[in-house]
C-alpha cells in the first residue's frame, strides 16, 4: 500500500559474544515493557546457517508449544527482498504492563537450553530494536496472511503523520478489505535512522503489486494530499518477509 512490525547466559566458555548479545536482548525486553503500559515489541535479527531453517522452526515450535503468555506473543519471521539486516528475525510483542509467559511455563534452565540449540544453528546474531505499535487498522491479525511489507521512516513531525496515515489508511479500506496496516516507532535502536516504522499485510507478493496498483489509480487525488499534509518523511528502507511461526496471539 505505502510506497515508501530472553533469553540467558549460553556457553559461558566458548560463545562469550553471543552471550553477551542475549543479555542485551534481556535488557532491552525489560527496559521496553517493564515501565509502559503500550503495545510494544522486541525484534532481534539473527543469519541463520545455510539450510537450517527447518531446524531453527523446530526448536521453536518445541519450546514454545503449548505456552501460555500473558499477552502477545513471539513470531518467528523469515527475511526476503529489500533492505534486509539478515536472514531471519524474532520478534517478541505483547502489552508492556502484562509482558511475557505465564508464571511456571519454562524454568530458567528450559530458557537457557533453548537458546543454546537456537544458536547452535545460527550463524551470526544482528542488531535488535525496540519500540511501541501506536497504531493498527485491519480486521486480522499480521499472521492471517502472513506475508508483510515493512517500511522504515524518519518522521519530521509525528503527530503530523499519524493524523494523515489514519486518513489515507481509512479512504483506503475499502480497497484494502481486511489487510492489516500497522505504524510504529523505534525507541530503543534505529536502524538506518529510521524512526519509524510502518506495516502493510498482503496475502502475497503478487497481491502486494496489484494492491498498490490499485490504490494509486483510484485514490490518486487522496495520496497527493496525504503527501502534502504528512510532514518531512525520509525513506530509510523497506523489506518484506514471511512469518513462519506464530506462538500466542497478536489480539
């Protein structure tokens, strides 16, 4: 639509850097939702080893089967086209002030396990960032389709934006029938000095294109004035992926 969404200590002795990147990984968690009361997310970019995604899934959908959260969840995503810090990414969502698993899913040294398997196949841990979901249109969740565009922004004037994308958002329901589009920002973290981030749900990369085509073509008067009255908005990329797991619930 737009043309511009815990780990612990792991081999102490022989993966000291990767240990070092998890303990990060746990403060930005707590630092993003042990003092708000927003939406919020974690999203940690990792290489995967050549082929072993499957492997990857596997111990995920072991770990997390059948867990329980307080709210939100964790979704397991694969990286495609564009502007990509990796092959993968994790990202961990939910309501800043009931974060996480249930009391009593997994004992510290479940954790611990899981993660050293998860590294086990993974070639290289990226960046991670964390920030807030201020804003989400759509009828479905992002895993309904499961194919997302993401693009990253640096916004002049936040309130300024937010006001012209539920605009240009809203006239374009009805082309977008249940699609969901998602803004955001980055608080902890900016990848490429991006500020912001922006969503769009697709059922595919085809249906991306033809959506977008769509929308330019008959809402061609409503985008001239969401450009006009948006602010400064500075591209810094943008990517798509697949989410390959889903564990709790978006809702």
């Amino acid at each position: 639509m737009y043309k511009c969404l815990f780990i612990s200590n792991i081999d102490v002795l022989t993966k000291i850097t990767t240990m070092k990147k998890i303990k990060t990984i746990i403060f930005c968690l707590i630092a993003t939702f042990g003092f708000s009361q927003v939406p919020s997310f974690t999203v940690v970019y990792l290489d995967a080893k050549p082929f072993q995604q499957n492997e990857i899934a596997e111990k995920f959908d072991n770990f997390y089967k059948d867990v329980e959260f307080n709210s939100g969840g964790v979704y397991l995503e694969k990286l495609n086209r564009g502007n990509t810090m990796g092959t993968h990414r994790v990202v961990f969502f939910g309501d800043s002030a009931n974060w996480g698993m249930k009391e009593g899913q997994k004992e510290r040294i479940q954790r611990g396990m899981f993660w050293r398997n998860v590294n086990d196949h993974v070639e290289s841990w990226g960046d991670k960032y964390s920030g807030r979901i201020l804003d989400y249109n759509g009828e479905v969740a992002p895993d309904h389709y499961g194919y997302i565009q993401i693009y990253d922004i640096a916004v002049s004037d936040p309130e300024k934006f937010l006001a012209a994308h539920k605009k240009i958002v809203s006239q374009a329901r009805g082309l977008m029938e249940d699609r969901p589009v998602a803004f955001g920002t980055y608080d902890i973290g900016s990848p490429n000095g991006a500020t912001h981030w922006v969503a769009v749900g697709y059922k595919n990369i085809g249906d991306n294109i033809v959506m977008k085509s769509k929308i330019e073509q008959q809402l061609a008067k409503e985008w001239k004035e969401y450009y006009k009255n948006r602010g400064e908005v500075l591209s810094k990329g943008n990517f798509d992926l697949n989410i390959l797991r889903t564990y709790g619930s978006f809702n």
